[in-house]
C-alpha cells in the first residue's frame, strides 16, 4: 500500500487549531493589564528549565499540559510503505518579551515606567509580550530507525526599542535566549509500522533556581506543541486506532502532551497529520467556520466573548489596546464587526433533523418554542428503550461513549458506571440521558444541584439493578428539557 502525506492545505488547516492552542490564554477577557486574571498567565505547555522545576523533587509525568514540566514526549504510531519515506516535524511555541515604557527627562535620559501618555493621545503600558518561534526538523524515517536526531529548537536573545511620540520616551523590547532541543526517533514494530518519538526539552539553566516563576518564565518555552507529517507516511489515532494496532497504541507513553489525528473531518482511524497539544482535543478539530477570529480564552464562546467586549467602557477598551497589540486587534474586530458577522455567531446548527417527540406525531405536538410543546415531558419518569431494557431515573447503566467523534472529556468515563437521574428530550427530538458517576466523590451534590453528564441512549449499557432506584431530587422536577451546554 503506498500512502500519500501531508499536503501544504493539511498543514495549514491544523496551523489554524495550532495557532489557538499556541495563543490559548494569552490574554483574556477583559484583556486588560490591571485584570487579576491578567497578572498570572502562561497556564499550558510551559518548559522551563529543568533545574528550576525540579527544586523540590523529581518531576511526575502526566497526560497534559497544565502543569509546569522541563520537557515533552510525543509518541505516536506511523505507517510508511516506502523506503524514501519522509517525516517532517515542527515545533512551535512562545517566548516571553518584556515590553518595557521609558519616560525621558529633558537632559535625555529614560527611566522605567509602569504606564506613559504621549502627546498624540495615546497611552503606552509596560507588559509581558510575547514572540511566536518555530522550528522544522524534515528528517528520513530510515535515517530515524537508525539513530534518530537531535536540533536545536531555542531562541537568540534580543532587544529592540522604539521611540514615542514627540520624543516623550520609548518602548524598549528584551529577551533571554531560550535554550531547547528536540530528538526524533522511530522504532519499528511490524513490517511498514513504526512508533516515532518527538521529546523537546528546555536545556536550559535557571540564573536562579529559587526566583519566582515569573522570572524563571523568561527562559521557558510557552505553549509548547508539536505538528508532524511527512511524506510517504500515514498516522494512526491513539484515540481510536484500528483494531488490530490497538494494542500498539496503547503501548504509546506521552508525557505533557496529547497527540490527535490532524485534517479535514473524515470517517477513518488514519490521517496525514498529527497535532500534539499541550490541551486534550479530538481528532481532527476544527474551528469553527464563522469565528472571525480567535479570543485567546479558554473554551471561549465567540457571541459571549464579543458582547462582553462590546460592553466595555471606553476607558476599559483604552486600557485593552494600550495592554497588547493582539488585545488592541480583538477590540478593534468587535468594535467594527458586520451585524450579519455577529448574528452568525449565534445558534449553528450543523446536524439537525427534524423527528417526533417520543410517542406523538410531529403534528399532534406544539413546536418546542411555542406554548405547551413541552407538555407531557417528565424527565424523572420518563423512559427510553436501550437495548430492550427501559431506562430512566435510577436506572444503573454503563458508560460507552463511542472513541470515534465522542467528546474529549467522555473518551476518559468509557466503563464506568453510573446511575441516570433524568431522561431529556432535545429541541431536535434527540433523547439524553443525564447520568451520576458512581464513583465520584461529589455524584451526591452533583445530583442534588443538577449537575450531570450527558449520554445517548447508544452509547449506554444497561447494567441490572443493585437495589430500589433513587429517589428524584427537587431539583430535577424543576427540569422540563435539557439544559443547553
């Protein structure tokens, strides 16, 4: 079987995902300095020095990129039918630059400043920027096989500085050198399959081990993420492998990081493009088509971002553009947005079809938005048949969220138990069963304010009942549909 590689449009359709997980929390909302949300930042896929994390101990490896680590390790399974094969990795992160503001006296001298208005009006803020690095290693996979490869992946130091308006002062711009490598190895595991490793490190040495992290985040790479293709080669997902590689894939150890399959959706458990991220994602994910541009906020919702921004004071959007140049493009966008842009970013709907509340015709019931079309619905007594077993309130049931297209967060509950506490009827006729997990600590709470997971009858497995069912809570007899989520 020859496969192909990834094409120039594959990479740049996972650069799209890759530049918002590289900007993820970079600023946020309100994207002002003086917010508190703004003074601790860099929360994902952040290398630091090696000496500097491990001051107080050895460093445990976890799955992703919320804690602070030196290094990341990205394994993943690689098909290749030619001898020629090529594999082509890029390492992409961030590195911190001081903007400085400097007031200049009449004898010509500068001073450092939190904050300066110049003549024309503007305000000039010190802040942490920061400078988007990439590096692409192209590498043979033979050549990989047989010894694998190490570059340097760092940053120079540099300073540049830039002068304000009428000679009031100036904006001086510093960064340390950030020090890096990453190795590229392959191991073969069966005629035209290999396990390819990319681990990235921060070789680096604190200038003090002891100094806070912000100090220390001046030598660290930020956002830290990897994109690999190639050519020749196919990649096989770690969330959904094909059967017969499943144990291959279970045998993938990633540290920091979370690799998924890249590229346009499609139905089938290969792709010509990884992304590992320092975020959990699915396979192949996508922005969303009428984003018109990315926000910087974690899990953002672009129409509550954007009405939010809309409603800052003037002082407050002044503030945000003399912050950062991304906070001044974000502001600017909102403040001149198309209302048939914003009106877009409103209730997409991708896979609706129309079907019958359970046991009326469409034409016997009222439509969802209109008076009484949810009359007759009970979610703590109504049922729904799942594999020949009636379902509802109490029922115990295992989970079974399908690997391919399931949400990130439910790929981790796959055979647990739990117990359903309702059953929802969707605005598109769809059933949902709200579900406890039975071995979560807070299921009680959970269950007592209405906080649940959300299954589909399919992706569920009766389980006999233990004991009497639960008793409904008030508060689930307050729920007439399926809270929106």
């Amino acid at each position: 079987m020859a496969y192909g590689g990834a094409s120039r449009g594959d990479f740049e359709q996972v650069g799209a995902v890759a530049d918002a997980v590289l900007y993820e929390g970079y600023l946020l909302y309100p994207y002002r300095r003086s917010s508190t949300k703004n003074r601790v930042r860099w929360q994902f896929g952040v290398l630091l020095p090696r000496d500097w994390v491990e001051r107080d101990g050895p460093l445990a490896p976890g799955l992703s990129g919320s804690a602070d680590s030196w290094y990341q390790r990205t394994e993943c399974l690689v098909r290749a039918a030619r001898a020629d094969a090529v594999v082509r990795v890029r390492v992409r992160y961030l590195q911190v630059q001081d903007k400085q503001v400097e007031a200049a006296d009449p004898e010509g001298r500068y001073r450092p400043v939190e904050s300066l208005r110049t003549a024309d009006g503007a305000t000039h803020l010190t802040f942490e920027e920061a400078v988007p690095r990439e590096s692409e290693l192209v590498l043979p996979l033979a050549e990989l096989v047989r010894a694998g490869r190490t570059a340097a992946v760092g940053a120079a130091a540099g300073a540049e500085s830039e002068p304000l308006a009428g000679g009031a002062g100036r904006t001086v711009r510093r960064r340390l050198e950030v020090r890096a490598v990453t190795t590229v190895e392959a191991e073969p595991l069966a005629p035209q399959l290999y396990r390819l490793r990319v681990r990235t490190e921060n070789t680096g040495e604190a200038a003090d081990p002891r100094a806070p992290r912000d100090t220390a985040l001046r030598q660290a790479l930020i956002a830290t993420h990897t994109l690999v293709g190639g050519d020749g080669v196919e990649f096989v997902s770690l969330i959904d492998p094909p059967k017969e590689l499943a144990e291959q894939a279970r045998q993938c150890r990633n540290a920091f990081t979370f690799p998924v399959l890249g590229g346009a959706p499609e139905d089938r458990p290969t792709g010509p493009v990884v992304l590992s991220a320092p975020i959990i994602l699915p396979d192949r994910p996508q922005v969303a088509p009428e984003s018109p541009g990315d926000l910087h906020d974690a899990a953002e919702i672009d129409e509550i971002l954007t009405l939010r921004t809309m409603l800052l004071t003037d002082e407050e959007k002044a503030e945000a553009r003399a912050t950062d140049p991304r906070a001044a493009r974000i502001v600017d966008r909102v403040d001149s947005m198309p209302r048939e842009v914003f009106e877009r970013l409103h209730g997409a709907i991708r896979s609706l079809t129309p079907v019958p509340a359970p046991g009326a015709p469409a034409a016997q019931r009222p439509a969802w938005w209109q008076e009484g079309g949810d009359d007759g619905l009970s979610p703590t007594t109504d049922t729904v048949l799942v594999d020949g077993v009636c379902v509802g309130a109490g029922s115990p049931v295992r989970l079974r969220p399908p690997l391919r297209g399931a949400d990130a967060q439910d790929m981790f509950l796959d055979g647990r138990t739990a117990r359903v506490a309702a059953v929802f009827h969707d605005v598109d006729g769809s059933v949902r069963l709200a579900v406890t997990v039975d071995d979560d600590p807070a299921a009680e709470l959970h269950g007592w304010y209405g906080r649940f997971h959300y299954f589909r009858p399919d992706e569920v497995e009766p389980l006999a009942p233990q004991g009497p069912p639960a008793p409904a809570g008030q508060a689930h007899d307050r729920l007439r549909r399926r809270p929106q989520t």
